[in-house]
C-alpha cells in the first residue's frame, strides 16, 4: 500500500491553476523532498493531503482511505508553515494536549526527549525563540505517533546547530516505519535527508528520483579559478563553455565538456590560473535547471 496517491488532482483558484494533474505515489516508509519555486503548488498540495483544502478535480488517498478519514484515525502529524502556539501554557501542557486528542500517542516524556524539549518543559510558550517554537510545533506533530509525517519548511528560524539536530530526530523517527513528507528550500536538507526527490513547478512534477539521479540528469560542471587582475575576455569561446561568471577575481565557467575546457584553458592562452577547481552538477544546479525549463 502507498502511503499517499495523488491520481490526476488538481486545485484552481478561480482561473489561478495551483496543481495541474498532479500524479504522484508514495510508498509507506519513505522520506521525500518536495521542492518547488514560491507559488509551484507545494503548500496546496500538504493542505490538501490534510484535508484542508480539497481539490478541483482528481483524487487523494491516505494509507488507502480519504484525507478527513486519514486524519480523524490520527495517522497523519503536520508542522505547517502557519500556526501559533496557545501564549499562556507551557510546552508541558501544549504536547500533552495535542497529544490527548490521538487514539494512540507517544508517551508525553518522549515526544519531549525527541524534539529536545525536556528542559524547556516548564517554560511558557510565549518566552520561546522562534527556533525553540519551531521545536515544539515538531513536537506537537510527531505527539500522536503518526504513520505519516507532513512538514512544510520544517526549520525555518532554526540556526545551523539546531537543524542539524532536528534532522538528527527525523530521521530516529523515520526509521521506525514511518512516511515523511517535507517540502524546503534548503536544497542541501533535502539532498541530504530524503531517499527520493520529488521537484515540482507550475503545480506538475519535473522531476522524481534520488537527489543522484536527478543531479546526474543535469548536464554539465563548472571550473573555477582564480585570474587576479587579469581579463577573462575570451573565455566564453573555450571548447564546451555555455557560460561565465565573474565574482570579484574568480571565475566560474560552466562547460558540457571540463576536459576539452581545462585543456583548452592551459594550452590555448597565456593567462596565469590558480586554484583550479572541477565540480559536478549539484541539486542547486539541477532545481534550477528544471524549474527554469518548467
């Protein structure tokens, strides 16, 4: 069974076309990265896996069964984009709340322990950090034990130290089974934290597959190096390069071919190149890429 199937569902906002014929299955236990531009149909897509939103046309399965009836059994936990914390309980009281209203939740103390809230437990959650409130909204979203996690921009006003460790705890939780959902726009989140990559522009999917495969769908690297205060007139017309950039005395080239390109680089002009570097393609590159051609 998948735990989400999207069959041909669309979302218009009177003549605004939010998802276009979206088709899209999700086999339970997965981790998928949804990535899109602003406006791609993303968020549309979450609210209404959750019921909040219903689609135009098409349809939407949950484990088999409707998104109100998915919800209702407690198998699906979001962390939503929008949303406030209630100011005057503390971060006790609003798991323990939210969890009360599940058929089967985690027990309070590790739902706490999970998102790193155990010494913030007493503390009210209008004397939060918007990283520490993002914890909670977490917590109040893997509360119930769900089968299915759905996280819109997950660790937005996180710092460094503390994404890292939330992805420390999604992925403890992922193993267990369970099915996760996010959308980001830190590419490298998503690169590094799924199993499969789904890219979609313009409310259709462009791409879909590990971050590998849709990296190496990308043709092309980029060499750098340093000039100094040389010109870099002329580089375009080396073999293989479809573009320059220029970033104070570094220069970027992006070439189909960085073997003919260095060659060309080293034998065919005089100019004196430091600190040369070959990259291939990264996810950057190819959600570019896609979203562009979209």
């Amino acid at each position: 069974m998948n735990a989400i199937a999207f069959n041909g569902v669309t979302k218009k906002y009177g003549e605004v076309v939010a998802v276009d014929g979206l088709t899209l299955d999700i086999p339970v236990g997965s981790t998928v990265a949804l990535l899109g531009p602003n406006g791609a149909g993303k968020s549309t897509s979450i609210n209404m896996l959750l019921g909040l939103l219903r689609p135009t046309s098409g349809d939407i399965k949950v484990f088999g069964n409707g998104p109100d009836e998915a919800v209702t059994r407690g198998d699906i936990g979001a962390m939503l984009q929008e949303g406030s914390l209630i100011p005057e309980l503390t971060v006790r009281e609003s798991v323990d709340f939210i969890r009360r209203l599940y058929p089967d939740p985690l027990p309070l103390d590790e739902v706490l322990r999970m998102a790193e809230l155990t010494d913030l437990a007493g503390r009210r959650a209008d004397k939060l950090s918007g990283g520490q409130t993002q914890r909670v909204r977490f917590a109040l979203a893997i509360a119930g034990g769900p089968k299915l996690l759905l996280l819109d921009e997950p660790t937005a006003a996180m710092d460094v130290e503390s994404r890292r460790s939330f992805w420390d705890n999604m992925r403890a939780y992922a193993a267990q089974g369970r099915t996760i959902l996010f959308a980001t726009h830190y590419l490298e989140e998503a690169d590094q934290n799924s199993d499969r990559v789904v890219v979609v522009a313009r409310g259709k999917v462009v791409a879909d597959g590990t971050a590998a495969e849709i990296k190496a769908g990308v043709a092309g690297h980029t060499v750098s190096f340093r000039l100094g205060l040389q010109s870099a007139a002329g580089l375009d017309a080396l073999p293989g390069v479809s573009a320059v950039e220029i970033q104070t005395d570094r220069v970027t080239v992006r070439t189909g071919d960085p073997d003919a390109t260095v060659d060309a680089l080293y034998r065919k002009t005089t100019l004196d190149v430091r600190d040369l570097q070959i990259h291939g393609a990264d996810l950057e590159d190819a959600f570019l890429a896609l979203t562009k051609e979209s």
